[in-house]
C-alpha cells in the first residue's frame, strides 16, 4: 500500500506509519490485534484513488516501538493514535479499524480525539466475552503477559507455517500464501506476540456497551457472516445500541474479511459520503 513509508516520534513511541492515496479526504486505517499496517494494504489499494490514506502500525505491533502498560489499554491505545495524529497534523474524514483496532477508533471519538464523518468497524471487537471466557480469559491473559518467555515461546511457535495456518483459519477466514507468509513473519518476532498478548492483557470493554449508547458519529459495522472471533451476532448487539449505528453483512468470509475480500469491503466503503475538497 504505502507510496510514503515513514518513522514518527509521538507519546513517547517510534511509530511506522504507511501513507498513500491521492483523494481528497483522509482516511485512517486501524488493524487489529497481532496484525500491522500490512493488513490494510490490499484494501488501501482500492481506495487510494478516493482517499488519503493513513495506516500506523499500532503500539508493540509490526515495526512500531514497544508501548507502555499504559499505553496497551484502550483508552492508552486511543491515546497514544491521537498523539501521533496530533504530530503528523492529520485530522482524518473517516476512521476505518478492524478488530480491536475498531474498538480503538470508538474510543478516540468518545474521548474527542477525531471528529470523522463515519466510523466503518470491519469485523469490531466491542464487548466482552461472555460467561466464564470472561472470568478467566483476561486474568489468564495478565499472567502470561508478565511471563516474558511466554511471547518467546510463541515466536518459536510461529515458525511453523502450520501453526499460522490454523491461527488463521481458526478466525473463519482463508488466506493465499502471501497472506499467511506476511502474518508468520510478525508472529515470529517476540516483541510483536508480547504487544498482542498485551493488549488482549489490559483490554477492558466493560463500559463500552454504556458508551456506544452515546456514540456520536455513525457507525458502519461490516460483518463477516463466517467470523469465529467476533461473531456477527456481536454487530447486531451493538447496532441494537448505537443509535446510528448500520450492518453491513458479508457472506462468505470470516473475522480478516478485508483480507479475503478486498474489492467487497472496498465496495462498501465506496458508498461513503465523498470528502469535501
């Protein structure tokens, strides 16, 4: 995707942002846990004639400095993207996350650190589990977090190209050789893996389903109908409480519909309103 690849120092980070495009409206591209930019690149290709596009990798992924703690929660995370648009003076039209990097977005405009017309949620990790996933789940998480051999160990993991492939497949979604190939070479750096365990660590989203009733942009929740992370059921639950809130459901791909289906996310993202020149 990046025509422009480049290094900024912002909250206290080394940052690799990619940017590219050539609209006249700046978009924001926000990947998920344990992805990087690179996640974005097929999709920012199908855009780039429309937008201005601006894809970090977030805090301890891809090639972006290792965060705090701190800086490893959602408010942190959404701080800390706000910091470094602050720096790079980029006050993005549209807010695109995936995943928890949708969460990410939610957050920025709750905190009013962007005013986008929309934010578009691929896939959008807003509530938390369940029943006794989400009494053991984070716990368990914090406890191998602070084990640093434990992100070592799955490094060493991830050299199996079998092992990416079941973590792939296991979301719902099918990725080319390429695309598994780009997610084993992050997997298998230690200081990514401790970044995702981290954030899976010291991610709350207990009041987010209180704060989406306030949300105050629309929202657009592309669901993957075969998603096995985030089920699509969680995109309804949450249209249910977002006042402006739009499913948009896509059959036959899973949780990195963007991946698998480019030209179809891109499609959707096409009917945005057009920027203001």
């Amino acid at each position: 995707m990046a025509e422009d690849r480049r290094f900024v120092n912002a909250a206290g980070l080394r940052w690799h942002v990619e940017r590219s495009g050539r609209g006249p409206g700046t978009m924001l591209l926000l990947h998920g846990t344990g992805a990087s930019a690179h996640s974005m690149a097929a999709l920012g290709e199908r855009l780039a004639w429309r937008w201005r596009l601006v894809a970090p990798d977030l805090p301890g992924h891809g090639e972006t400095s290792r965060p705090t703690p701190e800086q490893l929660t959602l408010p942190g995370m959404a701080a800390a993207v706000g910091a470094l648009l602050a720096e790079m003076k980029i006050a993005p039209d549209v807010v695109v996350g995936h995943s928890a990097g949708a969460a990410v977005a939610v957050r920025m405009v709750l905190d009013g650190l962007v005013m986008p017309s929309v934010v578009v949620s691929i896939n959008g990790a807003f509530l938390p589990f369940g029943g006794r996933a989400a009494a053991l789940l984070s716990p368990l998480a914090r406890l191998l977090y602070a084990q640093r051999w434990v992100s070592h160990l799955f490094a060493r993991r991830a050299e199996d190209p079998a092992v990416v492939r079941r973590l792939i497949e296991g979301t719902g979604s099918h990725l080319d050789q390429d695309g598994l190939d780009a997610y084993r070479a992050l997997m298998t750096r230690p200081g990514h893996a401790e970044a995702a365990l981290g954030m899976m660590a010291h991610w709350d989203l207990s009041t987010m389903e209180q704060d989406l009733r306030r949300f105050p942009v629309p929202l657009w929740l592309v669901t993957g109908l075969r998603d096995r992370a985030v089920r699509p059921s969680q995109a309804r639950r949450v249209a249910a409480l977002c006042p402006r809130a739009l499913v948009l459901p896509l059959p036959g791909v899973g949780h990195l519909a963007h991946e698998e289906a480019p030209d179809a996310v891109a499609r959707l993202l096409g009917t945005l309103p057009a920027p203001a020149v």
